[in-house]
C-alpha cells in the first residue's frame, strides 16, 4: 500500500511538472510570437508606391546614359532592401542570418566591379600593344 501512495505521488509530481512546462512553453512562445502594426506595413507600401513612381518618371523625362540606369538601379536596391527587410521581416531576424542571405550579394556586386575594371584594364592593353584595330 505504502508503494501504491508513493507512486501515485510521484505521476502526481510527474503531470505537475509537465503542466509547469506546458504553461512555460507557451509563455515563452506568446514572448516570441510578435504582430507589427498595419502601419508600419502601410508606410512601407507608401515608399515602394513612390520609388517606383519615380522609377517610371526616370524613363518618362527621358534621362539617358550613367544616370538613368544608376538611378533605376538605386531605386531597384531601395524597393528590394525594403520588401526583404519589413515583408520577409528581416529586419527581425538574428544578424547572423542577415549576414548568410545579405553578404553573397554584395559580395557579388564588389566582384563585378572589380571585372568591369580589369575589362577596361585589359581593352587598354590590347590597345596599346596591338593597336586601335582597322
């Protein structure tokens, strides 16, 4: 009898404990789970809604050469930064995963800039040893 009263003893310590851990589980997941305002969302939408009309006025005044395609590039990188920061909530995550999706591509970016000067070092070259060509 006495082994029947310290067993049912411990299962009663036992689902008190799991009850415990349930009740700490979900205090730590209602901690993490975190809603943004609709406003923050709105806003975002506002700003992608004017770079992108000033993407379309880019073409629309007719710029040309460097300064319409930088400035369509910067408007690209500018609506990108955003939607990955607020839509795919970047902006919250741990920096250790910002670093693993965000350096590659400037990575990237510093490795086609460096190319497009050895292409103009190597077009120099060329000519200045074989000449302009017929």
């Amino acid at each position: 009898m006495a082994e029947a009263t310290a067993n049912g003893l411990g299962q009663h310590a036992l689902h008190a404990t799991h009850a415990q851990d349930a009740a700490t589980t979900a205090v730590a997941h209602a901690e993490v789970h975190q809603e943004h305002p609709i406003k923050l969302y709105l806003v975002v939408w506002a700003w992608l809604f004017i770079l992108s009309t000033c993407s379309y006025l880019v073409d629309y005044f007719g710029l040309h050469g460097y300064l319409r395609w930088s400035l369509i590039l910067i408007f690209m990188m500018l609506k990108a930064g955003l939607i990955v920061a607020v839509f795919m909530h970047m902006a919250w995550e741990r920096l250790a995963m910002m670093y693993a999706i965000i350096l590659p591509p400037i990575l990237v970016l510093v490795f086609v800039t460096m190319m497009v000067f050895e292409a103009d070092y190597t077009l120099l070259t060329r000519i200045s040893f074989f000449g302009p060509g017929p």
